[in-house]
C-alpha cells in the first residue's frame, strides 16, 4: 500500500473506533534536530553557554507552544495558554541544566519565571546562581531581575550579601547602587558607589559613577 493510500485509510479508521481527535493529536515526538543536539551537548559541557541556551531554549518554548495550539485548536485563552506551555518547556530545560553544581544561568531563567508566584524559592534560586558565579556576572543579573519585578529591597539584600566590589563585575555594582536609589535609601546609594570606586578597571567605572552620582543627585532634589 502506497503512503497516500495509508494516509487516506487513516481518518476513516479513526473514526470507526471513535477516537479520530485524539488520534489526530497523538503525534510522536520527532527526532532531535541535529542543530539542537549539538546545543544540548554544549550545554552539558558549559551550561551557562548564554547562545547555546538563548537558541535551545528558543527552540523548546516554539515547539512546546505550537504543540499546545495544535492540540487545543477550538479552546479559548490560545495565547495566555500557548504562553504558559512555552514557559513550562523553559522551565523543564533550565532545570535539567541547574542539575549541574557550576550552573548558575538556568537558575536565573528559573528565579525570573518563579518570581511572581512563588517569590520565596525564586529568591533562593537567585541566590544560589550568585553564589556559584565568582565573576559577579549572576549577581548582577540577579539583581537586574529583582529591580524589573520592582523588588528593589530584595535586591539590597542579595546584594549586600554577596558582592565582592574589587572582584565583581562593575555591572553588579550600578545594580546595587541604582536599587538603593529606586528604593529612596540614598545614603546606602552613596556608600556603595564609593565601594564600587574599589573595583580595579576604572575605565568602566569612571562612567558609572558619573551617571550614579548625577542619579543620587536627583533623587536627593527630587525629595525637596
């Protein structure tokens, strides 16, 4: 039998045993693509490869909500429902990945994506990113996920209990500084700007500390 006959034959078996529908949705899951294995493996080998996991997880999140509107076609809510199916596919890949003791960038994807419902363990996630990046870079972007969900003195305090001034990146520093200001604590601003002075490439400082100081300045005009 040809593949176009067995292609024909299949919906009116299907609908002879009543289950046409289900049959229709019950697709098997199709081989990694060769593009994605290759993403996966780099992951294994580094997983806070930030390409790598950027374009996995982009992958994941298109198929999982494509999936989901093929199997819902007649449902409403499509989008808000796509959304959180493609958010579960994330979910699921960053913590396959934070399985591992050296990654800290599938924390920080799980810490975002738990912030809202469940702000306590999404703090710990944040936490345990900034403690296994000894570059400062998860701590910053810890921080940068605090300040965007308008939790400046969470922020703070992950901050102050985990930034080295001298070792971290610069970036972490502008965070800490900018949620003391955001959070009207401007005195705590100042202090750690001139902690900040601390860090060895004052290249990338000297900049920082202008657009901080100017910041502080307005903040402090603002309250007069």
């Amino acid at each position: 039998m040809g593949l176009l006959d067995r292609w024909r034959r299949r919906p009116a078996e299907a609908e002879r045993t009543g289950e046409a529908g289900r049959r229709r949705r019950r697709r098997p899951a199709p081989a990694a693509p060769v593009g994605e294995t290759a993403l996966r493996e780099t992951l294994h080998d580094d997983p806070n490869d930030e390409t790598a996991f950027d374009a996995l997880a982009e992958t994941v999140r298109t198929r999982a909500a494509e999936a989901h509107v093929a199997d819902h076609p007649a449902e409403g809510h499509e989008a808000e429902d796509a959304r959180r199916a493609a958010d579960n596919a994330v979910w699921a890949l960053a913590e396959e990945l934070a399985q591992s003791p050296k990654a800290w960038r599938p924390l920080l994807v799980m810490g975002r994506l738990s912030l809202q419902d469940d702000r306590e363990a999404a703090l710990r996630r944040l936490g345990i990113a900034a403690e296994r990046d000894s570059s400062g870079t998860a701590l910053a972007q810890a921080l940068g996920i605090l300040r965007e969900g308008g939790m400046n003195d969470e922020a703070l305090s992950l901050g102050v209990g985990h930034w080295r001034p001298r070792e971290h990146d610069v970036e972490a520093g502008r965070h800490l500084v900018a949620a003391a200001i955001d959070s009207g604590r401007l005195a705590e601003a100042r202090r750690h700007l001139k902690a900040l002075g601390e860090h060895p490439d004052q290249g990338r400082v000297a900049p920082l500390r202008a657009e901080l100081e100017d910041a502080i300045a307005r903040a402090d005009r603002s309250r007069h």
